[in-house]
C-alpha cells in the first residue's frame, strides 16, 4: 500500500531512508572531488590574475619613466605668479629669466547703440548684419522687422561666426555685446550693417579692440596673440596673468626636477616588488603539505621571477659604464628579489650625467639603444599579452576548465538524481514485499491458532 512507501522500515524495520542517504552519498563522491578540483582552479585563476594585475601597474609605472621628458623632468617658478604663471616639460632650457609684461592679449569687445527694450521689435530696423573676424570669410545675419535684441543675439550665437553675443543692460539702455572667441589684433572683427542700425559698424562702440601680448624677456621684445605662451622658452610654458608695473619684473627658474624624477623611480620600485612579493608568497613554505590550489614551484612563476631578476640586473647593450646598469642609479636587488631605491645616489647620478641616466631608462632610437624600461616592458608582454602572455593563457585555460567541470558536474548530478530515484523505488518495492508477507504471516498464524 502505499502509505506504507511513504514511511522508512515500518515493514522490515530497516531504515531504508538512511540507507538511501548513505547510498547517494557514495554515489555523489566524485561530483564533490570535482566541486574541490574546481575551487582549487578558481583560488590559482584568482591569485594569477592578481599577480598579472600587479604585473600591468608595473608596465604602467614603467610607461611613465620610458621618455626623455619622463626622465629630464623639469620644474619652472614664478616669484609673482598673479603677473606671470609658469610650467615646464622634460625637454625645457633651464635657467632663470626675467619677464616685463606690457599688455595682455585680447578679444575684441563691440556694442550695439542702446535700445530702450531687449524684447521689443522694431527697434534697430531690418536687413543683414555682415561680422567678419580676421581674413576669415564673413558671416551675414539676416535681421528681420519683428526681430528684438535677444532675437539678434541668439541668430548670431547660431551662426558660424566665430564671435558670441549677449544683451547687457548699462542702468538706463540694452545693448547688444559682440565678443570675439580668439585673442590677438589678426582676430579683430569688422561689421557691416545693410538696412539695420545697431550701431555695431559705429568704430566709437568698439570699447575692447583686439589686440596682441607684449612682453619681454631679458629685455628681448615679443608679441604673441594669446596669454599662454609655450614657444618663446624651450619647454616652458608663460602664462601672462597681468600686465607688470613701470620697471617691475617677473623671474621665473627652471631647474631640473629630481624629486619628481625620484617619485616616479620610487613608484616603479613599489610596483616591481609588489609583482615580486606575490610571487615569493606563493613560493614561500608555511610548514605544512601542499593543498591542491599551490603554486609552490610553478614553472610559469619562476620563469616570470627569472626574467624580472635577468632585467634589472643585466647592463643595457650600447650604453657605457657605469650608467648602463640600475645599480649606479641607486636601484639595487636584493637577495629576496626586490628593489631597493637610494634616493641619494639617483640625484647624483642626474647631476652628474642627466643624458646617461635618460639613455638609461628611454634609451636613444638614434643609436638603436633599447632604454630599460622599454625592455622591462617586453618582458612583462610575454606574460600578460591578450592572447598568448603566459600568464593570460594559463588564466584561459583553467577558465576553459572548470566551465569542463561544469558540465561535467551538471551530467554526474543527472545521474544521481537517477540512481536516487530508483533506489528509493526498489527499497519502497521491498517494504511493500515485506509487508505483504507479514500480513500473510500473521493470518497463517491466526488461521493456525484457530485450528487447535
């Protein structure tokens, strides 16, 4: 009966529901080695792509120190910098200088006659207004009775006239503003009214001409058509703030950046031996067996851990002694394999010979000299590339594996949902059996009793 099926051993006063437990068990066993199998690949997936991440940061670090101006960094001061603003590149002159400023670039400022309303019409007749900035081909605007002043505005504001416009109120009259967009005297604008009387042709409303920078440095006259200067000073960039007084000067220096040059070394330091230390973790030996996720001896990481050690301390071919080595920059190995900066020696070795310490780190194409960080970088390819970097193909790999395990997983699951079902049904067909033979038990029994 099958109420009977439905409770364990009641008939055979086995527990057939533990035994089934048991059985499937059993059954499930190589379904949890392969679940084990495929925690173990996710821990080494995990902690490789940890140490190629680490590996990128290098590269990056080592991006930022692979060129002569990376290298040759400079540093620019202005003593007034609310006259004179100042920056400066790797390839800038050093040396000090000093500035007079005359006058400030500028764009042209023209406004219109005033209007007693901005949203009237009417007001400035009709017809087109031609806005030509420089030699470039003018701009018409066609003016319409029913326009206003915001009308005219917003129609030039449209146009490709390189110029803006804005409606500004004095306290008694609206008048139109025409800016030019560039400075300098080749940017100034000249208007044309045909039919219109907004009085911007009017030479008395030009309040700002356009007009060019005039400084000096070292008493040498310059114009230039904007405030930013980047091609009077080799590398160094003038930003004119204000003009300077009658007889005042602006110095500015520019010497060479070592402490930016030694933040960057230090960077790249940190990030090479933040590479090295996870590697040297996972070869490290805790005292105990190893687990099935080790990377104890992985060939792939001490083919990585040999080639790091191999390019910083191997000289640089076509360079000479004792720049062609990291050591006489003050960078030294040490017996863990990381880095080691003195900062000390790094300065010396700048001002003694900036050429060689950046023909050191960015090399010298013209000489076919391959820099230290160009082939530090190659290195670091061969591990991390997309596609075929050792590293990226062993994370590929144990990726196409446990999706394998997956699949495998999902197959044995199936088959163990079957095996379960049918053992239940062959130990609830023996209850039944049993059952049915205690009742014919008991009423042979009772048949037998009666007899005596």
């Amino acid at each position: 009966m099958e109420p009977i099926a439905a409770f364990s051993g009641l008939a055979s006063g086995i527990d057939t529901a533990s035994l089934v437990d048991a059985l499937v068990r059993i059954e499930r066993q190589p379904i949890i080695r392969l679940e084990t199998k495929q925690n173990d690949l996710n821990s080494i997936s995990n902690r490789l792509n940890e140490i190629k991440n680490r590996l990128d940061s290098l590269q990056g670090f080592a991006e930022g120190l692979d060129t002569r101006p990376d290298i040759l960094s400079s540093a620019a001061s202005s003593n007034n910098e609310s006259r004179l603003g100042v920056s400066a590149t790797g390839d800038a002159a050093l040396g000090s200088y000093e500035v007079e400023i005359t006058s400030l670039a500028r764009a042209e400022r023209t406004y219109s006659d005033g209007v007693s309303a901005r949203d009237q019409d009417g007001l400035f007749g009709s017809g087109t207004l031609s806005i030509q900035v420089g030699t470039a081909a003018a701009v018409d605007i066609t003016v319409n009775a029913t326009d206003t002043l915001d009308d005219v505005a917003a129609a030039i504001n449209s146009s490709d006239a390189e110029v803006s416009a804005a409606v500004i109120f004095d306290g008694t009259d609206y008048r139109l503003q025409v800016a030019g967009q560039n400075t300098g005297a080749e940017n100034a604008i000249t208007f044309t009214e045909t039919g219109t009387t907004l009085g911007l042709d009017d030479p008395a409303n030009e309040l700002v001409a356009a007009a060019d920078a005039a400084f000096t440095i070292d008493g040498l006259a310059m114009t230039r058509s904007n405030n930013q200067i980047t091609d009077a000073v080799a590398g160094v960039t003038l930003d004119l703030v204000a003009e300077t007084d009658v007889g005042e000067t602006v110095q500015i220096n520019v010497t060479r950046d070592t402490e930016g040059l030694t933040t960057s070394v230090q960077e790249f330091v940190d990030g090479f031996n933040n590479v090295v230390n996870a590697i040297n973790s996972e070869f490290a030996f805790l005292g105990a067996a190893r687990t099935g996720d080790s990377l104890s001896g992985d060939s792939t990481l001490r083919t990585l851990q040999s080639r790091l050690a191999n390019a910083v301390v191997d000289p640089i071919t076509g360079l000479s002694e004792p720049y062609n080595r990291l050591q006489a920059l003050g960078i030294t190995l040490t017996n863990t394999g990381t880095l080691e900066l003195d900062e000390n020696v790094l300065t010396a070795a700048v001002a003694d010979d900036p050429d060689a310490v950046a023909d050191f780190f960015a090399g010298d194409q013209a000489a076919g000299v391959v820099g230290f960080m160009e082939r530090l970088a190659t290195e670091i390819d061969l591990f991390t590339q997309t596609g075929d970097g050792l590293i990226s193909t062993r994370i590929d790999g144990i990726s196409d594996s446990i999706s394998d395990i997956d699949d495998r997983i999902a197959d044995m699951e199936l088959r163990v949902e079957k095996f379960e079902e049918i053992t239940r049904s062959k130990f609830a067909a023996m209850e039944a059996l049993v059952s049915g033979l205690n009742a014919q038990g008991a009423q042979l029994t009772s048949i037998l009793g009666g007899g005596q």
